[in-house]
C-alpha cells in the first residue's frame, strides 16, 4: 500500500502518515510518530506536507489532532490537479517539428513495459498487436483499457491464448516451423508508431521503437495479408491443407529442404 501511494506523490514517510491516520482519526503529531516510530520533528513536517498536497485536515487545538482525507476524495483532487497541470504543459511546450523519423532502443523488462503501455496509453483508433501467446502477459491490461476507451484491438497470437480482448486472431504452430530461440512481437498504434522486439532467448527482452513509414508500412502489410489469408483459409481450408499440408507444412519442406531456401 505504501508503494502505492509514492505512486501518486506521497513520501514514504507520508504514506505511513496517511495510513495511520486514515486507521484511526485524530490523532496528534505525537501519537503519529509514535505509531510510525519516526522522530516527531519528521512526523510534523510529514504532516504539513500533506495538509499541502491536501491528504490530511488539521483539527485546532491544544495539541493540534489531525485526519486523513477519505482516500476517493485525495485522488478526485489529485486527479483534478494533474489535469490542470497537463492541459496547460500541453499548450505551453510544443515540440519541435522532427525532420527524420526517429528509432529509440528499449532493454531490460521495465523499460519495455513502459514503452508498451505509453504507446497503447496513447493510441486513439487502432492497436495491432502480433506476439506468441507466451507473452500475452505484457500486453493484455494495457490492451484491455485500450478496448475500453474505444480504440479498436487487433490481436495476433501464435498458439492458443485466453484473453477477453474482442478480436483475436490465432495461428496454430507447427513443429515444421523452425526452431525459435527469441518470440518476436510487434506493436503498430494508429498506423503510425510501431514497437518491434522479441522475448526469451540470450538476450534480455528489448524492441526498437519507431515512427519510420517503411516499417509502419511493412507491418501494416503483414497485417493485410494475415486478414486475407484468415478469410482464405476460412473458406478454402480443406482445399489448402489437401494440397499443401497441414499448416502448410508441404510448402515449407519445398522452400526448406528441397530449394534450401534457410532464410
């Protein structure tokens, strides 16, 4: 719970202010410091800072007694602020006009979740989203708001996958395919942003972010052609598995083994 409130601004010395008094109202700056165990001079200046940020109700008297501010009320408040705060930045820092697309590397697993949820976080139409089904963890909450704000979710999956997204299109696997040691995924936002990186393997999970048009095009005609196929196989699968194998599996051993085309 005290992390949880840092989330949101708090100190940790704050947070445990801010417990203890929503656990039991009015008490003094002393009954606070002893409850947290904290000297009484941090505990008052804890206190008037949350008076400030308008987490706590200082009750007058001899001594002083303070309350905490119910939690739904703090963050209508907090809430409230940050917006002010936003739509202002937003009018006074424009950014400057980019000349050239830009491409941005992401390593390790906080950086990526960030990158994911800040791209989905902003995403206003459209979100496609292409991954192996192991990985379904990263980007199902961040997609699932999304959903509910009214952006379209495309979801993608190689293997089975139980998410309560709308539309989920899922590949079978095959062991024809080659070995994987990294599961790429890819992320196309309002077919202008894209992520593309991968999970597992030797490597740490990382992606390239970019806003580049030949890589937005070239997943949004990855995307083309996997709804044309979902729709040709749909109507056309018995047809195609009797002449080119399961999971087209004959058509892989002609390009794999007999050409030895090893792309």
């Amino acid at each position: 719970m005290i992390e949880l409130l840092r989330h949101i601004g708090l100190s940790e010395l704050e947070a445990k202010c801010y417990l203890t008094l929503h656990e039991e109202s009015g008490l003094s700056g002393y009954e606070v410091a002893k409850r947290v165990s904290v000297s009484r001079t941090n505990v008052y200046a804890a206190l008037r800072s949350l008076s400030d940020k308008g987490a706590c109700l200082t009750i007058e008297g001899d001594p002083a007694r303070y309350d905490a501010v119910p939690v739904e009320q703090l963050l209508r408040l907090m809430r409230s602020d940050f917006e002010r705060t936003a739509e202002r930045l937003v009018r006074e820092i424009q950014p400057p006009p980019r000349i050239v697309p830009a491409f941005y590397n992401w390593q390790g697993s906080k950086p990526l979740e960030q990158a994911i949820r800040r791209l989905t976080v902003n995403a206003s139409k459209t979100i496609v989203a292409d991954l192996w089904s192991e990985d379904i963890r990263w980007f199902e909450e961040p997609l699932l708001e999304a959903e509910r704000r009214g952006v379209t979710v495309i979801l993608i999956t190689l293997g089975e996958v139980r998410t309560a997204l709308n539309n989920v299109r899922v590949h079978k696997r095959s062991d024809a395919w080659p070995n994987q040691t990294a599961r790429k995924f890819s992320l196309l936002c309002d077919s202008a942003n894209a992520l593309l990186g991968s999970f597992g393997g030797e490597v740490k999970p990382s992606a390239v972010e970019t806003d580049h048009p030949a890589v937005v095009e070239t997943l949004k005609n990855a995307f083309y052609h996997d709804m044309l196929m979902t729709h040709i196989e749909a109507d056309f699968g018995r047809e195609l598995a009797a002449k080119y194998g399961e999971n087209y599996e004959k058509l892989l051993a002609y390009y794999m083994k007999d050409k030895g085309w090893d792309i």
